[in-house]
C-alpha cells in the first residue's frame, strides 16, 4: 500500500483596504460591516470586483474607485475585504 502524502493547505489572512500600499490596486471581494455601512459603501462604489487604488494611506486614507477619489476613515477600511492574490499591478507614485 502507497503512501498518501497529506494535502498542505496554505490559507492568506485576509485583505482589507487597510492593508493597501500608496498606488496598489486590488478587487474587492465583499463587505463586512453593519447593513448600514455596506449599503453606504456599496453606494459609493464598493461592490463585489470592483478596483480599488490606494492613493494615500492612513488613519483616512484616499482611494479611487469607479473614477472617483473618496477618503475613508478607519472604520470603513477595515469591513471592505479585498481578493487575496488577485492583486493588480501596482504603480509607483513618488
């Protein structure tokens, strides 16, 4: 009888916006947050494979999504989860 080698699962932590360096783009994958918020953030463009770009990090980052720029506080960025290894090409930005 043959050995079966174990499977290794190798799983990512999540994305969140939050993590985003200045000019990194990534897809969205969903929204984790109240009804509320993912409704008003859905509004404002952040809906399922959508690209999001990290123009400024911080406490209230700027991103550009769908064309606009928008800043988000803190607590928007850490409920909008993004797709892990689907990255984009980032862009240096001086």
């Amino acid at each position: 009888m043959r050995d079966i080698p174990t499977p290794i699962i190798i799983t990512q932590p999540m994305r969140y916006v939050a993590s985003l360096r200045r000019g990194e783009k990534a897809k969205i994958r969903g929204i984790r947050g109240t009804a509320l918020s993912s409704k008003r953030l859905a509004d404002l463009g952040f809906v399922n494979e959508s690209t999001v770009e990290m123009l400024m990090p911080g406490s209230t980052c700027i991103v550009r999504i769908n064309g606009t720029v928008l800043a988000l506080g803190t607590g928007y960025q850490t409920v909008v989860e993004l797709l892990t290894g689907e990255s984009l090409a980032t862009s240096a930005v001086a």
